[in-house]
C-alpha cells in the first residue's frame, strides 16, 4: 500500500497550492483527482469564463469602434470559436499544474476520493480500487451549482453554469434567474453578442452583499446597454415549449405576477458544497458525491458545508478541509490562502488567513473590485467613517480611452484614519483593487495612499484622487 504524509482530494486552487506547499516542507504528497487537474476554476469556471467575457468585451470594442474613427464593415461572430478559444485557455493552464505537481514530485491519481478512515483513502477510477495510506487527508472537493427544486436541467434549454459555459449554442433570448457575479458575467456575455437578456434578482439589488452604491450603477449599467434586470423579483415556475422557456415570476414588494418567455433559461442562483450530495448537471460527477463523511463523523453546517477549527481541521482528528466545500466566500484565491494555512498549520507553522483582506471581482464590463467592508456594513457596526470617491469621468486616462464608467471608492474611519472598505467599478476594476488591498493589508490610511505619487496618465490616479477626497483634500473634482 502507497504511504503519504498527507492526500489531498481535488486538484482546484486550494487542493493544488496546499499539495505544493506541503512538498516544500518536506512531505510526501498525494492528489487525487477524478477529472483534469485545477478543478472548477480552471475547467469550468474562473478562467474559461474569463477567456469568454474578453471575446464578448473585444466585440462589444469593435461595434464601436466608430467612437474612435475606425470603421468596420461585416463584422459577425462564430460562438463555437469563441467556447474554443475558452477550451484551450483552460487546456493550457490544466496541464501546467499537471507540471507543477510533477515538478514538486506530487503523486497524481485520476479516480475519485472517498474516505476510508482517518488514515486512508480509497480511488475509484474507471477501471481500478485503490486505497492510499496517508497520515493527513486534506478535502478540497470543492462547490457545484445549486438548483431551484423542481426544474429540470436539461443542458440545452435550461442550464447551469457548468452547461453555459460549454455550450455552443447562443440563444437569442435568455432568462437568468439569479443576479449575483455568475449571473451578471453571462448576462453581460450574452447581451453584448446580440440576445436579449432578462436578469431576475431577488433581493433589492443585483450583485446581493457589495456595496449598493457599486450595484446600483452597474444595474443602472446594465439596463442602459438594453437588458431587463427585475429586482425584488422572485422565480416561481416554468414551463418549457418546443422553443422557448416560459417564466412565471413575481414581484415580492406588490405579489403581482409575471410571465416572461426566452430562448433559454439560465440558473445562477449561488453553489453548494460537494460534499455528500450534488445535483445531477454536474458535469464532471457522475457517480455518487458521498464522499465518505458519515463514516468518519465529520460534521456539516446548517447550509452543507463541511465544519472546521481554526487549524481547518474537520470534527475528525488529521482530516481537514478548505475552499468551497467550508463555506463562503466562495473564491479560487480564498481556498488557495486557505490551503497554504492548512498546511502550514499541519507543519507546526503559525498562521493565519485574514479573511477582511481577500478581495472580489466581477468580470463584466464595467468590472467591480472590492475589498473590506461595504458602507451599508460600516453604517451597521456604528462607525464614523469618511468616504472619498473620484469618478473615472473625471480621470484623464479614462476620457482618452474613452472609459469613464463608474468610479473609486474608499471608505475609512474618521478617528483613525484606518482603511475599512474598497470599491471600485469601472474598467481595469479587478486589476486596481490589488493597490487597495495591500494598503489595506499593510493597515494604511488615505493619506500613505494620497502622498504615493502615481503616474499620469494612468486609470490608478482616479484611487490617488479618491484617498484625497476622503481626507477633504480633492483637487480635481
């Protein structure tokens, strides 16, 4: 039988960076995983995904390209080529984290992990059983797309993240129940390639725990560009014909009812963890997701996801868990923090992961970088708080590129100056919030920010400008 100091079952951005760290500490590691290495944000998510929201933002580029004297004629798209090209990005980056664990000597498995004991894991592949001896498992099985009960998934008319994102066929008109980040990327890929996009949000806003005043003007956004984005708005059936879908909705502020009709229906409503139970769309579990918890003890929360200590350590001893399948947020880069941790935790190491300080992106366009606190959460807790805010029509670079969307916004405490919230929504968004969430990590104020000269002209000067209005020092506004 194989012997490990530690097995890590999935290969995503948590499993994959925790099973390199713990190779360089000196531990022999195994990674077992049941489809191509990098999980969902490599497969079917983070990156494909990105491959497709810049064909449809070079598009959006093209058809106005007359904005910048430049003229075009005939100009179409090939959808099939544009899922391509998104196929190959994943492709790429799969393969070099197969490189990456062969570099750091990491034994990769292909089958699926179920728990055995406390100290060993069995493989079932395709064709083959087989069990590891480990000392430490580490589960990273990571999150899929939640389901409304009672709709049936069928890939082709009524689909989750995991079918749109493959899928070639482009529909002329889409319902997309759900307005959180998944909802909005779709919304603004099928929007800009020509369909009529219906968003259906349930809460007051879209895009549910950012900054209002960020949602709002992306929703403000969104409705201008030609889409329907129905807030306070509830799914409660379906009916699917030959060639469309029929929607009943209803508005949870006057109860009144709705029927809408699109081409497809997309369901975006949030993900759960893989942990003992998945929903059949699934693309790449296809056989049971019990993955062996019960037998071990292990305990759930309330809303599925798997229970740990600080140390990531589960309810049974030398087992533990990060990522998706703990709980939110649900980010590639939080569950790669987390496995670092984990591991380092495993090895004696202190650390910690600070979860205030772990930005979130939206990669429509406009896009939307946060990190801290929003102003609605400042409001709650009873702080004063300074807000500066530049907005990017006032930016010389913006105006020269002839993206003046949107803003930047900082938020601090009055008293200590100290940095509790970073917004911004504009284009370059989900590059700039770094600058923000270092300064925030490092614990400065506006004014280190403020007094770091930046270059001009450049889309970062519009953060410069917002640390000075927070301070009362706004000299260009």
């Amino acid at each position: 039988m194989n012997k490990y100091d530690l097995t890590v079952i999935g290969s995503g951005p948590g499993g994959y960076v925790a099973a390199i760290r713990a190779a360089q500490l000196g531990m022999k590691v195994s990674v077992i995983e049941r489809d191509n290495p990098g999980g969902v944000c490599l497969n079917w998510g983070c990156i494909p995904s990105k491959a497709i929201l810049k064909c449809a933002e070079i598009y959006q580029n093209f058809l106005h390209s007359e904005d910048y004297g430049i003229t075009t004629k005939g100009l179409s798209f090939d959808y099939s080529k544009v899922i391509q090209k998104s196929r190959n990005a994943s492709s790429v980056l799969t393969k070099g984290v197969e490189f990456l664990l062969k570099k750091n000597k990491i034994d990769l498995f292909r089958g699926t992990g179920k728990l055995v004991d406390k100290n060993k894991v069995g493989i079932i592949g395709e064709k083959s059983e087989l069990e590891l001896s480990t000392n430490n498992i580490l589960i990273c099985t990571g999150s899929v797309p939640r389901v409304i009960p009672g709709i049936e998934v069928d890939g082709k008319m009524i689909m989750t993240s995991d079918e749109a994102i493959n899928s070639t066929d482009f529909p002329k008109s889409v319902i997309i129940i759900g307005g959180g980040y998944i909802g909005v990327e779709f919304a603004y890929v099928y929007n800009s390639f020509g369909s009529k996009v219906t968003i259906i949000e349930m809460a007051d806003h879209i895009i549910p725990g950012a900054d209002k005043e960020v949602a709002i003007t992306l929703e403000k956004i969104f409705k201008k560009s030609g889409m329907d984005v129905l807030t306070s708005t509830k799914y409660k059936s379906y009916k699917k014909a030959e060639t469309q879908v029929d929607v009943v909705v209803e508005n949870v502020k006057n109860n009144k009812e709705s029927t809408i009709k699109a081409s497809q229906m997309l369901i975006a409503i949030g993900r759960k963890a893989v942990a003992n139970d998945a929903p059949s769309s699934y693309a790449y579990y296809k056989e049971s997701n019990d993955i062996g918890l019960a037998l071990l003890n292990i305990e759930l929360d309330e809303y599925g996801f798997i229970k740990t200590n600080d140390d990531y350590e589960t309810t049974c001893s030398n087992v533990y868990a990060i990522g998706d399948v703990i709980g939110p947020p649900l980010l590639a880069h939080k569950a790669s923090e987390e496995g670092v941790v984990a591991i380092e935790k495993i090895n004696g190491i202190d650390s910690k992961v600070h979860y205030n300080n772990i930005p979130s992106c939206v990669y429509c366009q406009p896009e939307i970088g946060s990190v801290g606190y929003t102003e609605e959460q400042v409001k709650e807790f009873g702080i004063k708080y300074d807000v500066g805010k530049y907005p990017f029509k006032a930016a010389g670079k913006a105006v020269a590129i002839g993206d003046t969307e949107g803003f930047v916004k900082i938020i601090s405490n009055s008293k200590t100056g100290e940095i509790l919230g970073s917004h911004i929504i504009g284009h370059g968004a989900t590059e700039m919030i770094a600058e923000l969430t270092i300064a925030k990590s490092l614990e400065s104020t506006p004014l280190e920010i403020a007094e770091t000269s930046h270059a001009h002209p450049t889309l970062s000067e519009a953060i410069m400008e917002a640390a000075l209005g927070s301070m009362g020092r706004a000299r260009s506004i």
